[in-house]
C-alpha cells in the first residue's frame, strides 16, 4: 500500500525547500510540503512481486505517462536512498510488465479485474483500463528507465521484460510510420467525438512523412490529425536514450540500428513536415499535421506538448523556432490559451473553456530563463489552488475555486518540479 508515514530523506527533502522559500515564499513551501508528501502517502502501491502500482489520483488505474511524472522529482532524493530507488525501479518494471502485455494499451488495472472501459470496440483485456494509443504512453516509461540509471546508477530496471518492452515499442513505432498497415483500431460509443476514432476506428486519413502516427494525444482526447509533432519529439529523444542504453548498459547492436534509424527518419519528419507558419508568418512548429497539408497551430496543457519541447530535451530554449512557437502558443493565437480575472496559460480540449492547467503553467516555467516569470507562475498557482494547498487539473481563470479533479498526482508534483527548478535543483538527464 501508500507509504504509511514520510521518508526521512523526503522529509529532510522538504525541510530543505521550506528553509529556501523562506518567509517570503512561505506559500510556496506550504504547497510544496502537501504536495510532494502525497503522491508517497496515497497513491504508491507497492506489490508482492516487487513492483510499484501508482494510482493517478482519483481514477482506480495507472497511466504509464501520469506514474512517471508523479516520481520523477524524487529521483533527486533516490541517490541518497535505497528504499526509494527501489520504488521507482519497481515502477519501471511495473511499466515494462505492462508494456509487454499489450503497448497501445495508455491505462492498466491493479490486477485482472476488468475494470475500465471494457466495452470499448477494440482488443480489451481485464487487466486494461483503456486502450487509447499515445505515442507518449511507450516514452515516458523509457524515459523513466533512463533517468534512474543517470540519477542512482542503477541497472535492475534493465530486465528481460525491459528488453521485451523496448522490441515491442521500437515494433509500434515503425508499423504506424505507415498507419495502413497497423493492426491498431479503436471505437468507443460515446457522443463525445475526442473519446473515439472516425474512419472505423482508424482516424483520420495521413499520408507517410517519417513520423509516427498516434491515436490520441497526452489527454487522451482524439489526435485531428494523425502526426502529433510534439509526442514525435519525445519519441526522438527516448530513441536516442534506447541507443545508448543498449550500446552502454546492454549490448545489442540490433537494436541500437533499429533505434538510430526510427530515431532519424522521425527527426526527419518532424523538420520537413511538422512545421507551419503563423499568422506573422513565422516558422513555427504545428502541434498536429498529417502529411497532407494540413496542420494545427495549437497547443494543449498536457505534457508533452510544444512547449515541453527543451523540457524533455528536444530542442534548447534559445532555439529560434522554439522561441518563435512558444511566443505563438501563449497567445490568442492557440485557441486554447486562456487569460482571465485571476490567471493566464494553456488549458486543454479535456476541459471546459477558460480552464487552465497547473502541469501547463509549471511547464512554461520550467521552460524560460527568466526567474521572475518563474516566481510569477509560481505565485499564481499557489494563489490559484482553490484554498486546498494542491494542484488540481485544471481551473476557472476568473474562478479559481472552480477546479477540475480534487486529487490529481501528476500536477501536484509538475508544481514540486517547478519550486525545486526554481531553487535550480533538477533531475540529471
């Protein structure tokens, strides 16, 4: 079950923040402290076996993408302690055991209960929550996997399920660079069209650019178009973690060449074909395309997203298209930024209009350099969290006591990343 009582290396963690924070950004450490104790205190599971089940907040599933995000700030801590290494490492294996089983799968139940969305028209199994494909969903354990060995040198992660996974993942990737040929396809009997896919469940036409196709986005709402740019540049970079870990970990020639060349024809991709011009007529990238012309000037909250780009380690800040995309994307020009009485930033089609997200809002600034918009970001979330101390999905910008999901892990610690990013402590990558 959830950690019973907090790590003394945790609490020693949070003892150092508050002291940084001061009086001055007493808030900041208040929120921090309740939201950096509660991913450890009610959503860790550890198993019998030896894995970690993460809950991601108020749903009764793991999201391969939320249970990275909810850990990764501890990989600080787990240098210096073992127990909590070993949670993370359970985490990955947890990811890769799940992987395994079926990798267009985006949520899994604790067990084989049949909870979730099982009458979904695709190939469900009890032990799947929902079968959305998201590109993203096979990153972030990869990603996981790579900053625990960078960060506490461990290789216990690097199993025969992590290997197994790795294959299945480099296999998806290269079968949905041409989507005709995928055997994934995916209806739901809903009357909200972002929950299903049009074309008899294999969405919207695409033709071949390099890239890899995704189903749905990091919302888990229905990609317009089939080319999601910034989950290809996440794709890019976890490639590239793949190639190293099997050139210096393990060794296996094969799919480092498998890795390199999805990695490059991606890359490719990405330059010649997920690019679009905005309303000045500036380079910038789409957050959409599908090799046919079209392509959407947009940006959603969920990460990853356009402006996660540096973030995940695609591009730098500085980089002229980045900046040229990001001044773009936190404009009325992306029809999903919203500014309003008490707070401004990207929001989401997952959520009502003039709702804005805490994940969006730590992630601009985690992406700039300037460390007083960083204190601004961080002084609206704070004055924004709806007088509970936590993050939550997302919220009213002229309401902040309206707010989306009472208890959602992945914002809570998107927040802590933000305050220890500000105190300039990061995770090794």
């Amino acid at each position: 079950m959830a950690y019973k009582k907090i790590p003394n290396s945790v609490q020693d963690f949070m003892d150092k923040i508050t002291k940084m924070c001061g009086e001055e950004h007493a808030g900041w450490a208040e929120n921090f402290n309740a939201a950096f104790a509660n991913t450890l205190t009610t959503t860790v599971k550890r198993q019998a076996d030896g894995t970690t089940f993460l809950l991601t907040g108020d749903i009764p599933a793991m999201w391969l993408r939320d249970s990275t995000a909810q850990v990764r700030p501890y990989l600080v801590i787990a240098k210096e302690d073992e127990e909590l290494r070993d949670m993370i490492c359970g985490l990955v294996q947890r990811q890769f055991f799940y992987i395994t089983m079926d990798p267009y799968a985006n949520a899994f139940n604790e067990e084989p209960n049949g909870a979730g969305h099982q009458s979904d028209h695709t190939v469900m199994s009890p032990w799947i929550w929902e079968r959305k494909y998201e590109i993203d969903s096979l990153c972030y354990p990869v990603q996981l996997a790579y900053l625990l060995f960078k960060n506490t040198r461990c290789k216990k992660q690097f199993d025969e399920n992590f290997v197994a996974g790795v294959k299945k993942i480099l296999t998806v990737f290269k079968t949905e660079q041409e989507h005709q040929n995928s055997p994934y396809t995916f209806e739901r009997d809903t009357t909200r069209l972002e929950d299903t896919l049009p074309n008899d469940g294999r969405g919207s036409e695409v033709s071949k650019t390099g890239m890899t196709w995704s189903g749905f986005r990091p919302s888990d709402d229905a990609c317009r178009y089939g080319y999601l740019v910034p989950s290809n540049m996440f794709a890019v970079v976890i490639l590239g973690y793949i190639e190293e870990i099997f050139t210096e970990i393990l060794s296996d020639p094969e799919i480092v060449a498998q890795a390199s060349s999805l990695r490059k024809e991606i890359d490719s991709g990405i330059h010649q074909f997920g690019k679009t011009d905005n309303r000045a007529g500036d380079a910038i990238y789409a957050y959409e395309v599908d090799g046919l012309g079209n392509a959407s000037i947009m940006d959603d909250s969920n990460i990853p997203n356009l402006l996660s780009a540096p973030y995940l380690g695609y591009t730098t800040v500085d980089d002229e298209t980045y900046q040229a995309t990001r001044k773009t994307i936190l404009s009325k020009e992306n029809p999903y930024f919203y500014e309003g009485k008490y707070a401004k930033g990207i929001g989401s089609s997952h959520t009502p209009e003039n709702y804005i997200w805490p994940i969006a809002l730590a992630m601009e600034g985690m992406t700039t350099k300037n460390k007083s918009e960083k204190e601004r970001i961080l002084n609206s979330l704070v004055a924004n969290d709806g007088g509970t101390h936590l993050m939550h999905e997302g919220f009213d910008v002229d309401n902040p006591k309206n707010y989306t999901r009472e208890w959602f892990s992945w914002a809570n610690m998107m927040f802590c990343e933000l305050v220890m990013d500000y105190f300039d402590i990061r995770v090794e990558r």
